[in-house]
C-alpha cells in the first residue's frame, strides 16, 4: 500500500534530523507528489514548506525560496509563517540580496507577534536571533546585482534585424545547389554565439518525465507538479505557468493518448498550438501551408525578413518521397485522431482564458459520464459519447466545447486498453486497428451532431398553421437545411485541412527535429549524507554521458547545412539553443553544423550512408569530397566500442563470425574469446559498483584491478568502458584523499574522452573540471593551472563567460595565482 503526504513526511522528517538531507529532500517530494493527488492544501502546504528547508541546507537557495512561495501560496499555517521568513530572509541574504532579505525578516517579526503561539521565552529568543540577522543585513553592501549586471555584459549577443534568433554578423542566402544556407557578412571570432533560439515547440521523451521540468527540459530538484494531473512535473512555478497558457491546459486529460501516438505526432501538435497562439486566426493559420512567393526565400516575410514563426515552420522540407508507405500509413491514423480529438480547439475562434478553467470543472462535473472503456462495442461508446452530448445540447456554445474536451479525454481509455499503457511509439501494422476503433467512435458522435443540426434546421413548431405557412416554411426549410449542409461540409473541409497539416508536421519531423541534449551524471551514489566528506570528494569524479532529453524545433538553426568538419558546435542551457563558432569564420564562408556523423569518428562511406539514410542526401563537405578515409587505420573503425587486436594492438570491429582478421596487421582472431573476456570484465565492474555504493571504496579498487586488467588486454585503447574504469578508479581514490593517484587515472580517461568526443567537446570540458577538482584539492598548483585553463576555454566556447562553471573554476584559478 502506498503511503500518505504525511507519512512519506514524517519520513523525510526522520532522514531530516539525522542530516540525510538528499534523502529528506526524496522523501519531501513525495509528499508533494501524494498531496497533489489528493488535493489537501494543507498536507501540500507543509511537504513545500518542508522541503524548503531541506533544499537549505543542501544551499541551494534559490530553489529554497521557490518552495517557499509555493508552500504560502497553498495555505501554509499562520502560526508557522515565522519559520518561512526567517528562512526566505536566510536565503536572500546568502544570495546577496539584502534589501530584500530585510523585508522578509521583518515579516518574520510581524508573524511572530500577530500569528504565533509561542512561549515568551521562545519569543524573545527568536524576536533576537532575527535583530542579529537584521543587523548584519545593515552592516553589508548591496553588491549582488550589481555582480550580476556586470557579469551579463560580458556575453553580448546582438540579433540581426533580418533573421531571428541570429547575430548581427549572420545573412540567409539560396542557391539551387545548397538551398537556404547562413553565411558570415563578417569575420566571426571563435566562441562568439551565432544562433541563439528557443524552440517553437519542444516535447519532453518519455524517459525523463519524471527527472526533468516539462518546460524547460532541466533536471528537476524540487519539482512542482500539475494540480490536475500530477503526471507533468516542472522545475519552478513560471515553468509551470508557461506550460499551461502554451499547451498544457489543452493536453492535461489526454497524456496516455499522447504517449501512445509518439513524439512526433506530439510535437507536431504542439506546433500547431504554437500556431495557433501565434496567429490568432484558424484560417489565416492553415493558410500558411501556401507555397511561398518566388519572390522570396522560402520561410521568410514579405519584406524578406526571417521571423523563425510558423510560416518559417512550414517552409522547412518534409522530403515525402523518401518515406516509405507504412510511415505515411502510420502519419495518416495519428493526424486523424489528433484532428478528432483537438480539432475544436485548433479550429476554433480565440476565446478567453476563463474557457480553459471551465472545462475543466465540466470535465470533472462529466467524469460519471466516462465510456466504459472494458466494452468491445463501438456502437456502445458512440452512444455513450453521444449521451454526453445531449446533455449540453442546451448549454451555450462555450459549455458545448468544454463538454467536448471532456468526450475527448474519455475516448483516451480506447487506446489505453489497446496499447496496454505502452509509452512508446506506435507502429502501423501493431495499432492501426486500435486508432480505426477510436475514429470510428468519433465518427458516430459527428454524425450524431449532424443530424442533430440539420433537424434544428428544418423544424417547424407543431403548434404552426400549415395551411397559411407551408409555401414560407418550405422555402425557408430548404434554406436552412442548405446552410446546414454548408456548416458540416467547411467544418469537414477544415478538418481535412487539418489532417493535412499534421501529417505534414509528421514528415517534417524526420529531418528537421533536433534532439535536446545535456551532459549528466551516469551513477548517483544516493547512499552519502551530503555532510559526509568522502561522499563529497567522490562527487568529484561522477562518471557523465551526454544524454537525450527532448525533441524540438529551432527554425532558425534548421537553415545550417550539414559540415563533417563543421565550423560551429551547439549546445543547450535547458531548452535554450546556443550555437557558437568554434574557430574563426571568415565573411563570406558558410556557417557549418554537424548532424551527427563526424570524420573523426567515421569514416566517408558510414558518414555518407548515415546522411543518406536519415537525411536523404548524399555528403559532399571538404572532409567527404578528399575522402581521406585509410580503411587500415585505426581512425577508420569507431574505437569507442572497439576490441584490441593481440598482434599489432590496433582497433578492431568485432563482426561475431568466429575468426576474423585484422584489418591492419592481417592477424587471425577469435572474436569469441574477445567477447567471454569482455563479460568477465563487465561481471567484475559490478561487484566494484556494489562496493562503490556502500562506500567500501578499497573494495572497490580490489574489484576494479583484475577488470582493468582484462579490460586492457581485451578492449582497444580508447574504448569508452576504458574510460569508465579509469574514471570509476579516480573516483575511489579521491574518496580515500589519495589525489595523486586519482589524478593518473583521471588524466587517462581525459584522454580517452578527447578521442571519442573530440578535444573541443563539451564532454571534455567536464572531465577536465573534475581533473582540476583533483588537482587542486592534492596542491599540485602547476598542473591544476594548465587544466584550469584548458578548462575554461572550452565553458567559454561552448557556455559563455557567464556560466558557473566558469565562475568556478575561474575561482580556483586566482586563488592558485595567489600561491
């Protein structure tokens, strides 16, 4: 049985005062998580309130004052409110924002002596303890904003007038061979921002729905959930307002159906949301699918200006030729069920925010009215749809389109039962007959709505005299059952229009999605109490990956071709795209992004077949066109999975056909003694997990010795799980305060991550941080100095001088340069 908000609180409370706060933190959350479900304010005010004291002590103040907010916005107890002041002024004075830490401690002393129940003696010492706060607010410069202001003017990005999202320095031309393409007007120095976008539409991957914000696409730490659903979870109360006024008010009751149609279809819904916030006008929306003008280049403005908007969103190229039939099979079934099920709301006239909020009361007022969703009948949930239907039948037209958000999110349970749940992407051959099902329900409640309209058309008042009226009344009749048909034959053509649109989205997402992307720990180690310094020191070495969040569309980053030797790197601050050059960029020279496949890490012929098959073109860059590839070397073979050949110790692709020979030395093989070798290896590797998550760190360096062993015999030098050992080892012996040691087995793995990512990733960027780390904290000032430095030029490339990485480590190098 699960527990309640207040018991998984009394829990966090338990791990609370033995100064687990990680653990408090976990068990806070799930209080919040249970007290939203249950809709009790109070049990809701007091998990926030709680969980802003956890956050506290783990300093991270700003999420503090966050939770704080939200817990007085919920109700939190009068008698109480001192400890939430005294606790926001707290965090407002570590922040640097001493005026208005003073207001929140004066409000601290007005709430004691108005609201609190306390003893006089418990009184006076609190009433004390914030005068000393207070005076020590007196006694400090207001120097944060003004540290923060100067620190924003480093990074200056200047918006061309011409291309949204893009610098000054950046101008859109066509030609017949590259299409639309950014080329520099001037000389671009490395590591200024090119591009600068946030996405017109971005969905979250199922993966991560419950360890990043829905909005912003960043970790969650003290996450805030959807009153209503629960399912969507935010980092922060504007994240959660942001989601509401874009989409989430419309999808709330339809997550399951979401998830079931895929990420593609969710996105593309989500553009047209987009769309229509954007335009206003249905019409004027679906009129955005004409071809553009000759005139112009495809996207842009009638004055020629690139506004990244829908228009633009529209121009970007479906390329319907290569899709194969049970892919547009496939868009066909999703663009039907999602004209079905948000048609009205797409289509419809704006109406005011008020009408969001009534729906939701009527779909909570409707909820007895649910399709039973066990029965096998489609004639059984067309009826009961319908019945809905006439109940509101005499409701206005808002009402009537609240009650159809309500049929909606019955007709999820169709799918529900269909899929079983599934949270991934549906295929055509697996689903087709659960969205023919759905549809067709929907088809009987139009039909329904139809008849409906066209006997309110030609109804005649029994109580009428035929006699006198029967010329008139036939004639206006026959009028009125013809604007009837005319009402339902628009409406079938908008959603056709509709449908259209959708599945024009859909083949557009193939090509033209990007995937959003962080560098995050790989292991947590959630059995150190932050106050253990050896839980601390381990942190130091955190095995990181570059991982996929999201998929999103970026208008404006989607007019760069495709280089294998490219010019500019991104990256992603949430859901913010930032496109930095990464060396000079001469006036004149087309700006260059990767896609993916790289020629330092493929050869030309899996780069080209990559490309081709993905993007549908064939790759002609410089590095493709030289075709440069030595088939004999090492370079040639993706290393970052690659075995060691015995003989001449280059890399080798193990094929799994027995015996194979080296493609350098010519050496015979045995690729099954390779691959029994590599699971010992691995099978050792988790016994040093298990060490390493009880803190036995000698015991994990016993285990990771005979792994490493076999590991170097087995695997090619720059193998990843190469890196992950060496990496797993340097985090043991930092936790054993041996940093010399932990430093050689750091500076291996920097090595290796430099061949798999390449030397200006950020993926290096990291590891060489946690290398000064080490470094610093054994006094070996000269080389913390030049890791520092490499260091900070790669944050500065691709984060900018602003980010706090680079604060930190600009930290550490003036306190060394004082040494």
């Amino acid at each position: 049985m699960s527990k309640t908000a207040p018991e998984w609180r009394q829990m966090g409370n338990v791990f609370f005062k033995q100064r687990y706060y990680s653990k408090a933190l976990d068990c806070y959350t799930e209080s919040v998580l249970m007290a939203s479900r249950t809709s009790s304010m109070e049990d809701l005010s007091l998990a926030y309130a709680n969980r802003s004291a956890a956050m506290f002590y783990l300093n991270e103040f700003k999420i503090c004052l966050q939770d704080i907010e939200m817990a007085l916005d919920h109700g939190y107890p009068n008698d109480m409110l001192y400890k939430l002041y005294q606790r926001k002024g707290l965090c407002l004075m570590s922040l640097d924002l001493v005026q208005d830490a003073v207001l929140a401690l004066q409000d601290a002393m007005d709430a004691i002596k108005e609201h609190s129940a306390l003893s006089q003696q418990k009184r006076s010492c609190l009433e004390k303890e914030l005068q000393k706060h207070l005076q020590s607010c007196k006694q400090r410069n207001l120097v944060g904003s003004d540290k923060e202001n100067s620190m924003k003017n480093k990074d200056q990005f200047v918006e061309s007038e011409l291309i949204a999202n893009a610098s000054q320095g950046v101008c859109l031309k066509y030609d017949e061979t590259k299409g639309r393409h950014l080329v520099a007007k001037s000389d671009i120095s490395a590591g200024s921002v090119v591009i600068q976008e946030l996405p017109y539409a971005s969905v979250l991957l199922p993966d991560h729905n419950q360890s990043h914000c829905h909005f912003c696409h960043r970790r969650l730490v003290a996450p805030i959930p959807c009153a209503k659903c629960v399912w969507a979870l935010y980092c922060s109360k504007p994240c959660l307002q942001s989601a509401r006024e874009e989409h989430h008010l419309i999808e709330c009751p339809h997550r399951k159906l979401l998830l079931q149609l895929g990420t593609f279809a969710w996105l593309s819904l989500r553009l047209l949301l987009h769309a229509k916030k954007e335009k206003t006008d249905s019409e004027t929306m679906m009129c955005e699918l004409k071809e553009p003008s000759e005139l112009r280049v495809a996207g842009c403005e009638p004055d020629g200006s690139y506004k990244a908007g829908y228009n633009a969103v529209c121009s970007l190229m479906p390329h319907t030729s290569n899709h194969t039939q049970q892919e547009l099979d496939s868009y066909q079934q999703k663009a039907e069920c999602l004209a079905r099920c948000f048609g009205h709301h797409l289509l419809s006239q704006d109406v005011k925010s008020s009408k969001e909020m009534l729906a939701q009361d009527i779909n909570s007022k409707l909820s007895n009215l649910a399709v039973d969703s066990q029965t096998d009948s489609h004639t059984d949930n067309a009826k009961a749809i319908d019945s809905v239907y006439s109940k509101v039948a005499a409701c206005d037209e808002t009402t009537q389109d609240s009650a159809i958000d309500s049929v909606n999110s019955k007709c999820d349970a169709t799918c529900d039962e269909a899929t079983q749940d599934s949270a991934t992407d549906i295929t055509v051959d697996s689903q087709k007959e659960s969205f023919s099902d759905l549809n067709k329900a929907f088809d009987s409640v139009d039909r329904q709505i139809s008849i409906r309209s066209l006997n309110e058309a030609t109804h005649i008042d029994k109580d009428t005299d035929h006699s006198t009226l029967a010329a008139e009344s036939q004639n206006e009749n026959q009028a009125n059952s013809d604007k009837a048909f005319d009402s339902i034959d628009q409406k079938n053509s908008k959603t056709s229009k509709l449908i259209d649109t959708f599945i024009l989205h859909m083949k557009q997402m193939k090509c033209n999605a990007h995937a959003i992307t962080a560098v995050e720990p790989v292991q947590q180690d959630n059995n150190v109490s932050c106050d253990n310094s050896r839980g601390r020191l381990s942190e130091m070495v955190m095995t990181t990956e570059q991982v996929r969040l999201a998929t999103a569309v970026y208008p404006t980053a989607s007019l760069m071709n495709h280089s294998c030797v490219p010019n500019v790197i991104a990256s992603f601050h949430g859901r913010r795209l930032l496109v930095r050059a990464i060396r000079t960029i001469k006036a004149g020279e087309e700006i260059l992004h990767c896609y993916g496949p790289h020629a330092k890490h493929m050869d030309t012929a899996a780069r080209r077949q990559a490309l081709q098959e993905q993007y549908f073109f064939t790759c002609n860059c410089t590095a493709c066109e030289s075709n440069t590839d030595d088939s004999t070397s090492d370079e040639a073979c993706d290393w970052s999975k690659a075995y060691r050949c015995p003989s001449c110790e280059g890399a080798i692709e193990v094929l799994g056909i027995g015996h194979q020979k080296c493609g350098k030395c010519g050496e015979d093989i045995n690729d099954q003694v390779l691959k029994q070798q590599e699971v010992k290896a691995t099978r050792l590797f988790s016994q040093a997990l298990e060490f390493l998550h009880g803190s036995d760190f000698e015991g994990c360096i016993s285990a990771l010795r005979p792994c490493y062993e076999i590991r170097t015999k087995v695997l090619y030098k720059y193998h990843k799980d190469m890196a992950e050992t060496q990496d797993c080892m340097a985090r043991c012996y930092a936790s054993l305060g041996k940093f010399s040691e932990a430093g050689d087995h750091l500076a291996s793995s920097v090595v290796i991550i430099e061949k798999i990512f390449g030397e200006e990733s950020i993926e290096v960027a990291h590891e060489l941080h946690k290398l000064a780390q080490i470094y610093f904290n054994g006094k070996e000032v000269e080389k913390a100095r030049d890791v520092i430095d490499k260091a900070l030029g790669l944050f500065t490339l691709h984060y900018g001088s602003t980010h706090e990485l680079v604060e930190e480590l600009s930290q550490m190098k003036h306190y060394l340069m004082e040494l």
